[in-house]
C-alpha cells in the first residue's frame, strides 16, 4: 500500500535489467517488461494525500541477470527518491 503526503501529479522512476512494471490500484502505470538497463520514467499520475493505493511492483530476470529499483517524485521532491516506510504500508487484512 502506497500512501502519499501531499496531493499532487508524482512520477514513478525504474532502473530495470530485465523487466519490470508498476501496477497502482489494478491500472498498469509503467511497464517496462522487455528491460532496457536503463531509468525510465512514468506518466504524471495523480495522486491524494492520505489515501492507499495498492502499489504492485513486478519484476522478472532473463537468464539470471535481474535487477530493478523503484523511486518517485513528486510535489515538493527536488529530485527521485526510494518510497520510506512514512508512505509504505502493509495491506490489512
């Protein structure tokens, strides 16, 4: 679960190897499953403050070369940062 502090468009930012992809609330966001070795970057996505999201990251390795990192950005963010447990969440059952 992904819970934002502030209102506003964010985007997701993923250095992948092989593959990998975002899933926020069922609505794939970024999708980079043929890889690429590089950062790439998602679309604006708006997102409330305070509200869960259901986050899914994917990721799958091609021959066992795998490698994949997730950041964000947005209001407020000067640059891309790694999600902290301030705005991760465990689902409740």
């Amino acid at each position: 679960m992904l819970r934002p502090r502030v209102s506003g468009d964010y985007v997701f930012n993923l250095g992948v190897v092989s593959g990998c992809r975002v899933i926020l609330d069922g609505m794939v966001v970024h999708d980079v499953w043929g890889g690429g070795n590089e950062w790439t970057w998602s679309r604006n996505i708006p997102l409330e403050a305070g509200r869960r999201y259901t986050l899914v990251f994917e990721t799958h390795a091609v021959a066992g070369h795998g490698g994949a990192r997730l950041k964000w950005k947005g209001p407020g963010m000067k640059d891309a940062e790694f999600m902290t447990g301030d705005v991760l969440f465990l689902p409740t059952p």
